[in-house]
C-alpha cells in the first residue's frame, strides 16, 4: 500500500474489529429496543440454537450485541456476540475464520472461542464468558494502573500472545478494548477478528486500529509476531501512562508521530519502570522490527517477578522450547561451591587412576607395542616370512582366563596379535577395523603371531601357498623353534592324539601335554599342524581355552559399566513407541524439531569421527569408498533413530519436568557463556568421578570383605594400549554414548511417571533399573553399590538435569576404559594424559563459567 496515509478504518465493516464492550463502556442497554434494524432484543430465558438460555445482555458495540447466555447442555455460562443485520459473504467468512483462528488456542489468558451459530435469521459467536470489563473501559474509568498491575497484566498479555504465536497466529488487532479483564484480576486477549496465519500464501488488505499498528502494519507491509509485540508495547505504556502513546487524529498526522522522536515519552517509561521492565517496553517500541525482542516468551523473561517455566507448568501446559531456554534460573556458583566441584573433579580422577594401577599396572603390560611388534617380526622371519604389504596389531583381554582366575591378576590377561599380508588387509566388518579374524586368512603366505604381554609365543598359523611343487612332500616339519618361541621345554611335553581342527590347510598334525613354567605352572595343550613339511599352525591352549566355532560357543564381551537396563529399553523403545509418538508429536506441533536436529547432528558428528579415526584406512580408491560407507552409515543410522526418540519423548519430559531441561535448551541454542551451562557441565564432572570410584571400589570390595572375587572384567580397552588413534576414538565416542544413555535414562522417568502417577514410586523403579548388578557374580555387594551409582545418578538428574548426566555418563564411560595410571614411567601413560587433559579442560570450562565474572578466590579473600 506504499507509506501514504492509510485510510481511516479500512476493513472495519468486513472485519469485526470493533467488537461490543462491557456493559460500562456500551452505547446503551439492549434491552429496550435499542436502534432501528439493529438485532431483536432477547429476553432473559429465551433459549437460542436449542441449547443456549439467555440470561442477560452485557453490552452493545458498533457491530452487534452481547449476552451472557448458559450452555445448558454442558452446564456452564458462554457469551454470545450478535452481529447486527445481513451479513454478506465476505464478512460471514471473516466471521468463520475467526472462530476457526479462535480455537486453535488453549491458554487462561486467551479467550476461547467456541463455535458460530446461524438460526432464525442471526448469527452469533459463542464464545467464553468473561465476568469483568475490558481494559480500555478500566482505563478510562481510573486513569492509569499502578506500575504493579500493570506488571502483571503485561505478563498475563505476554503469556496469551506466545501461546497465539505458537500456532502460526499474528493477532493484529491487540488494543487496550481487546483485553478483558476477569472477576480476579486476569487479563485475556480477545478478538480475532483480524487474526492472520503468518505461513498462509494468501495477502491481507489493510486493517486494524491504526493507534496501535506496528510502522510496518501501518505502511500495509506484511506483519510478523513481532507486530503484535509493538502493539503490546504500547498497551503497556498506555497502562502506565493513563494516555495513548499516538493520539493523532488522522493518518497524515499518525505517520508523522511515528517519525518524530520519542525519547520524552519513553523516559517516562524508565521513570515508572525498574530497569528490565522498562527496557522490554523500550525494545516493544523499536521502529525496526529487528531491534524488537524475538518473542512474546523473550519479552516475558525480561518483566521482573515471574517464572514463564513455572506458569506454564502450573497451568498444565507443556512449554515450548524457548520457554524453557528462558527461564529465569541463573545458577552461577559461589567461589566455594565452584573450587568443591573442581576439586571432586580432579581428585576423583586421581583416585581413580590409583585403584586402575591395582588393577593393571605395569606387571600386566611390561612392553610397549612397538617392542611386541618387533618381537613378532622376529617370530615370523624365523619361520621363513618376509614382510607383508599391509599389517595389522592390538592388545585384547583375554576375557576367559579373567574368569578362569577370578580376579587374580596375571601377565597372561593381556594379549597381542600381529597380522602380516602380501595384500592390503581390508576388513568385512562395519567398523573397517582389521582383527584377527577379519579380512579371513585366505591368501597365501598370509601369517599371524598371538604374543602373551611379555612376548611369549601363544600361538601362529600360517596360509600355505594355493599350488606348490611335490618336491617339498615328505619332508618332516621342526616344532623346536616354535617350542622356544612359546618359551617351552619340549623334554616336558610328551606326545598325544591331536584333538583341535587346525585353521589352515594341512596334511600333518601333531600334539602334545606337559606344563608351562612361568609365574605359576599350569598344564596345557600344545596342538600344531603343518602342510608339506612346513609348519603352518601351532597354539599354547591353556586350560581357560574355549573353541569359539562350536555350537554352543558364546562371545563374551564387556558389560555397560551402568547396567544393561537401560541398552534394553533403549532397543525396545525406538521400534515400538519412538515412530507412533513422533508422528504424533509432529502433527500436534509439540516436537521440538531445532532440538532434535541438533542433538541429531551432533551424534552422527562426534560417531562419524570416531569411526574414521578408528577404521584401517587403505590405499585402493574403490576400497575406500567402500570402507567409509559401511563406517558412516552406522552414525546416520543412530542420528536418526536419536533424532525419533528425542521427537517421540521429548516433549512429555518438556511437560513433566522441564526444569531438567533448561541448560540443555541453552547449550543447543548455542549459549556456551551460560553460567548454568558451566554449572551443569561442572556438576557432570564432580559426579562423574563419583560414579566412577563407586564403581571402582565395588570391583573390590567383595575380596576386601573376604569373599569371593568378582571376574577381573577391566572395562580398560585393550586396544587405547595399541596406538593414540582408539584413544581419540573411546573420547569422541563416548561423548556419543553419554547423550544417548543420558537421553534414554531422563526418558525412562518420564514414562515411568506416566505408568505409576507418582514421582517417588517412578524414582524408586527407575533407580531399581539402573542399579542393574553389571556382573551378577555378587548380588550381596553388587546391589547396594548398583542403587548407590543410581541415586547419584538421579540427584544429578534432578539436580543438573539433561545436559548434567550426559557428562556424567560421558566422563564416566572414557575414563573408566582409559589406561590411567600415576605412573608417569610408565609407557602407556601417555596413552590416556590427552584425555586427561581434555576433561580438565571441561571441568576447567565449566569452573570459570559458573562462577558468571565473580572473584576467582571470592570477593572477600581478594579484597
């Protein structure tokens, strides 16, 4: 409409702007006749539509009458607003369209519209019934409201806007004569008629009450939420003041007033204002819409004296996302408060290396990878191997003789293997990480040596060569070397009947019994294999030894160190509940989409470089390609699975206990300098050590109190001892997994609550879940120390929240599987001093955030 005048009510006959007052501001009593054509007078008791008995009139307006009316079919009273003679098409479709705008909106500061209703000639909305006066009548009746009602009438306002934009609604129309005020001092925003849904295609003429248009709505530009913000602005100054902000009397005049400056009225605002309040009305009245506040729920948080979080849990609601990143919780931390934490922090982390070095310790692993490299070089150019193209190594658990010992440690706990091809070593398995069975030995001269921790030869098997000459038939193969490089005494052994399939091909066998000597004498099993005279296979089988290709050979692998509840219901949780309730969030708009995307994001990030950083990358381009496909399709595919659990579950962890939410909101929205960020984070780390020593000392506790020893399970990876490349994995990774169990346990109490109705009962079975024993050896000590991990983990939930257990969890799972020591001669000690440092650094981070720019040593102390 370009920035001429605007002309002096356009739309007021097809829009229903102005809608009837209160019965003090009314044009005079329907209940007389009232003027010639206006709607017939109803009588008290007349009953309407079948179902509406009139009561009284309220009022008259330049468009119609209202009554106060009873529903008497549901048994409570509504308003009913008659609109005065025929209606045309345009304006009984505006009329449907409001009433259609109306009902998307459920808040106590909105009036509810309930339906339109054409019979005998009229057509009335029915609509809830106010018993108060609007705001202009109130206004005029008394001049200006005390700064303290006026407070709490714009937050009343504030609230009713946000919920009217959070279905995609721009009001329009909101002036002082729009605002009802109820029996107990309420305000409700009323009247859509000039209502607008900002994602329609479709344009709109020119409407509402110029006095209270935004610059933008006035030059007949699109309007946004933040139209309606301006148009609050001035209802609150007019509160304040006792006086419209524009009192011009024709548009010529109002443009002008919109350009002059207005720094004499604004600073009457400051005069009556304290500082916040006064700068949400100041921000309400920019010009450019940009420099407005981004929301009705921003302005809200910046009124002093009210909790938006709080009023949207009491009034039953679920808050958005933003309400909840508003909130007024601060959370910065004493100087005293933060240093504890730091402390805890760091000493638990020292502790904990401590009862670590108990259990590994430099007996266990007397020799680098690179020495045991070496070693196996020497093993295989004896036995007539020259270099490979490609190799691959690793440290592992030998996890069945941690049984078989049950917590004695020994060197024979640790094994290495070294693999040599004249090929590039490509592996099968989705992780494009070689082992020692994947790629398969299948081509030629392929060999592979396993060494106990102090080089000792335990086993070798070789792949012959496809086609040899016969000459080489009948020779007899030499089991001398392999017996020295096993450390053993053939005079000891004494010949017996194979018994083992060998992996090779091979047309001779042999075996042997006797007794290893070392630290302690086991007796063991010697069986070997040799094809045309050349040694081929030779294993040290212990006592402990399994075949893993039977049957009934089961893979033993490390347990989650917080129990296997949670790895169940998350499995569960997904496919059965996650895509129904998603859908259903999605199509009721309560899903926090920006959320979830980002929480998305970040899974598949920190997993993708996980895996890339520890796949065995190689040279073929066509290999390659492949290898990263297979590393990068499991990130996508947990990306997605999070991104519906966090759609599916989100929103009633939102509604139920949003508190927990509030830095989690902060940190998504990119708020790294929230003090309650770095409390949080700072908390996490505190309790993380925590954890972790109580899961420490449980591991020992059982032979400390003269009982039998749990299985030695150390959760240290073997393979963080093999290169600093699986160390940087376990830490990306584990960031991974501490979100992801992190979300799973806060939605395990959501759903628990909305089984069992009861906050305690729901945290009494949910530390009852976690508390899983990990082991199940000792349920006497595993218990009690199960349901102490648990309920340090739900007072940080509670506490922290969110974001607090994910770096529990997340500190907990990295340095529970890092090689730690206070050792610092030991070699492996700087496998695990990078991380170390990285979560220092966290801890560190979230130290001097929450302490929020106070005294690093407190005020006094520096003083």
């Amino acid at each position: 409409m370009g920035t001429g005048s605007p002309p002096p009510d356009e739309g007021a006959s097809d829009a229903l702007s102005d809608w009837t007052r209160s019965a003090t501001g009314s044009e005079s009593a329907p209940g007389s006749g009232g003027a010639p054509g206006s709607a017939a007078a109803f009588t008290p008791g007349t009953i309407l539509a079948g179902r509406y008995r009139v009561v009284a009139p309220l009022g008259r307006g330049g468009m119609g009458e209202v009554y106060r009316a009873d529903d008497v079919k549901l048994g409570h009273p509504v308003a009913l607003k008659f609109v005065r003679g025929t209606l045309s098409p345009a304006v009984l479709q505006r009329l449907y369209s409001e009433v259609r705008i109306g009902r998307q909106v459920a808040h106590p500061s909105v009036c509810r519209l309930y339906d339109i209703v054409e019979v005998d000639g009229h057509t009335f909305l029915a609509m809830e019934y106010v018993d108060g006066e609007d705001l202009a009548s109130l206004l005029a009746r008394i001049g200006r409201l005390p700064p303290d009602k006026a407070l709490d009438i714009a937050r009343d306002l504030c609230a009713g806007l946000a919920a009217i934009h959070e279905k995609g609604v721009v009001h329009r129309d909101l002036k002082p004569a729009n605002v009802m005020i109820d029996g107990r001092g309420r305000a409700r925003i009323t009247d859509f008629g000039l209502a607008v849904v900002t994602d329609s295609s479709a344009r709109y003429a020119f409407a509402g009450t110029p006095a209270y248009m935004a610059p933008e709505q006035l030059a007949g530009a699109d309007v946004t939420v933040r139209s309606d913000l301006y148009a609050l602005g001035l209802v609150l100054y007019e509160m304040l003041s006792g006086r419209r902000f524009f009192d011009a009397a024709t548009g010529d005049v109002l443009l002008l007033q919109h350009q002059d400056s207005k720094g004499g009225k604004l600073a009457g605002v400051a005069r009556l204002l304290d500082g916040p309040a006064a700068r949400a009305v100041l921000q309400c009245l920019e010009e450019d819409p940009r420099a407005r506040p981004s929301s009705a729920r921003a302005v809200l948080a910046l009124l002093p004296g009210h909790d938006p979080l709080e009023a949207a849990v009491a009034a039953g609601e679920t808050p958005s996302p933003e309400t909840v990143a508003a909130a007024s919780k601060v959370g910065d931390l004493s100087a005293g408060a933060a240093w504890a934490a730091l402390a805890a922090a760091l000493l638990g982390t020292v502790i904990s290396a401590a009862f670590i070095d108990r259990g590994v310790g430099r007996r266990l692993l007397p020799k680098p990878p690179e020495v045991l490299v070496e070693r196996a070089h020497a093993v295989l150019k004896r036995l007539g191997h020259d270099a490979g193209a490609d190799s691959a190594y690793g440290f592992d658990w030998d996890r069945d003789y941690l049984a078989y010992i049950r917590g004695h440690a020994s060197p024979a706990a640790f094994t290495f293997f070294y693999r040599q091809s004249p090929r590039t070593l490509v592996a099968a398995n989705r992780d494009g990480v070689v082992r020692r069975d994947d790629p398969p030995a299948t081509v030629s001269d392929m060999a592979e040596v396993l060494l106990d921790a102090r080089g000792r030869l335990l086993s070798y098997a070789a792949v012959p060569p496809q086609r040899e000459s016969a000459r080489d038939l009948g020779r007899e193969p030499d089991w001398s070397g392999l017996f020295e490089e096993a450390g053993l005494d053939p005079a000891a052994f004494r010949p017996v009947a194979p018994e083992w399939a060998a992996p090779a091909d091979s047309d001779g066998k042999a075996a042997w019994q006797g007794v290893s000597f070392g630290e302690t004498a086991v007796p063991v099993r010697v069986e070997a294999a040799a094809y045309h005279g050349r040694p081929v296979w030779f294993a040290v089988l212990a006592p402990w030894m399994r075949p893993v290709r039977m049957p009934d050979a089961r893979e033993t692998a490390s347990p989650t160190p917080v129990g296997q509840a949670g790895v169940w219901i998350l499995a569960m949780a997904m496919p059965l509940g996650g895509v129904i309730l998603a859908r259903r969030n999605l199509r009721l708009g309560r899903g926090d989409r920006k959320g979830a995307f980002r929480v998305a994001l970040f899974i598949f990030a920190t997993y993708s470089l996980a895996r890339l950083l520890r796949a065995d990358h190689v040279g073929p381009r066509a290999d390659e390609v492949w290898l990263l496909i297979k590393v990068l399709a499991y990130p996508c595919f947990w990306a997605a699975q999070v991104w519906l659990l966090y759609m599916a579950l989100e929103p009633y962890a939102r509604r139920r206990w949003p508190h927990m939410l509030i830095s989690w909101k902060r940190l998504l929205d990119g708020r790294l300098r929230d003090p309650l960020v770095g409390r949080d984070m700072l908390l996490g780390m505190a309790a993380g050590s925590a954890v972790l020593l109580i899961f420490l000392v449980a591991q020992g506790a059982p032979t400390w109190l003269g009982m039998a020893p749990l299985t030695a399970d150390y959760f240290v990876h073997g393979e963080t001892f093999t290169a600093p490349r699986y160390v940087a994995f376990r830490l990306f990774v584990n960031q991974f997994s501490g979100v992801l169990y992190a979300m799973v346990f806060l939605f395990m109490l959501v759903l628990l609550r909305v089984i069992v109705r009861r906050d305690w009962l729901a945290m009494g079975l949910w530390c009852l879940l976690v508390a899983s024993p990990v082991q199940g050896e000792n349920l006497a000590v595993e218990w009690p120390f199960g349901l102490l991990r648990a309920l340090v983990l739900l007072v940080v939930l509670l506490r922290g929240g969110l974001l607090a257990v994910a770096v529990t969890l997340a500190f907990l799972f990295t340095m529970i599987e890092m090689p730690l020591t206070l050792d610092l001669s030991a070699w492996y000690a700087l496998r695990a001093l990078p991380v170390v440092v990285v979560m220092a650094a966290i801890a560190l981070y979230g130290f001097h955030t929450a302490l929020a720019g106070k005294p690093m040593f407190g005020r006094a102390l520096e003083d």
